[in-house]
C-alpha cells in the first residue's frame, strides 16, 4: 500500500480535476448532464483510480488502476476538445488543459512502464 498524495502524478491529476471543474462552472447550463459531466467525470476518474490503485496489494493491480486511469485521460482529452470545437473553451484554455492531459498521459505511462518492469524481474 502506497500513499497517493505523494505521487507527482496523482498531484498533476488533482490539479486537472481542480483545473476542469472551474472552467466547466461557465459551461452552458444545457450541458450540465452532457458535457460538463462527461469531462469532469473523466478528469476526477484519474486522480481517483490512481488512488484506489495505491490501495492494493500487488505493482500488478496498481498497473492495472493506471491503465484505467491513462484511458480516463484520454477520454478527457478528447472532451476537452469537444468542448473547444463547440465553442465553450477559449483557445488558451483548451491549450494549457489539453497540454495538462497529455503531461499526465506521459507520466502515467512511465509508471505504468516502471511497474511492469518491476513485476517482470
């Protein structure tokens, strides 16, 4: 058992989530069972399978929460996009998240890396 809180990735991740429930609180009210669900719960989906990962036993399980993890940080990044092309996030907005969610793919994959290496040996 590992403490999240201490993991760059979970921090990055919780400033996302942080990041996506600010800038979703100006999102049409129209979308708040559409869009602005789907993105912040893809966003929280990261931080919050980081965590339960940390709470197994094995480098396996905790591998196989990040795997969920990096695909909620997918499907974020492609909501931020969404929301982009229809309009609700500014260019710069769209650029710093976007960058954020792809920040945190990259970290999450060189854990994941890490890990496998691990069990591997």
């Amino acid at each position: 058992m590992q403490d999240y809180k201490s993991l760059k990735v979970w921090q990055r991740g919780h400033q996302l989530t942080l990041a996506v429930y600010r800038i979703t609180a100006s999102f049409p009210r129209e979308e708040i069972y559409g869009l602005t669900s789907q993105l912040r719960r893809s966003a929280a989906s990261v931080p919050a399978n980081i965590a339960e990962g940390c709470g197994c036993d094995t480098s396996a399980e905790l591998a196989r929460f990040l795997y969920v993890a990096l695909g909620s940080a997918s499907e974020c990044e492609y909501h931020l996009l969404l929301a982009h092309d229809l309009g609700l996030l500014k260019d710069g907005d769209d650029e710093h998240l976007s960058g954020e969610a792809t920040q945190l793919k990259r970290m999450l994959a060189a854990l994941i890396r890490k890990l496998r290496a691990k069990t591997e040996k």
